[in-house]
C-alpha cells in the first residue's frame, strides 16, 4: 500500500511578493500570513533560501 501524501497548506506554496515599505520589507501571499520583516531577517531568509537552492542543485 502506498504512503498516503500530507497535505501542504496553502501559505507554503502561495506566489510570494516582495516589496521595501516603511524602512521593512512587506512580504506577502496572496493566501497566508503578511508579515513585516526587518532588512535583517530579510536577509537571513535569503541566505537560507540560497542555501538550499545550491543543496537542491548539487543533489
């Protein structure tokens, strides 16, 4: 018997938009959370999604 799939809920696989508003960066889904981040969580999130960018190339 197969392995039933879990679902993934929306907010994980929603379009993201990203944009600088007030001193933040606004990034938004069109479905899921909308959180303010500061310049600095914005770029430890983007140093993770690099990150695993280059494991998912290298496997």
């Amino acid at each position: 018997m197969a392995k039933s799939q879990r679902s993934i809920p929306l907010e994980h696989v929603a379009p993201v938009y990203v944009e600088p508003e007030d001193g933040y960066v606004n990034v938004q889904q069109g479905h899921g959370d909308h959180t303010l981040y500061t310049p600095e969580e914005v770029r430890d999130l983007a140093e993770e999604l690099l990150a695993a960018a280059e494991t998912a190339e290298r496997s």
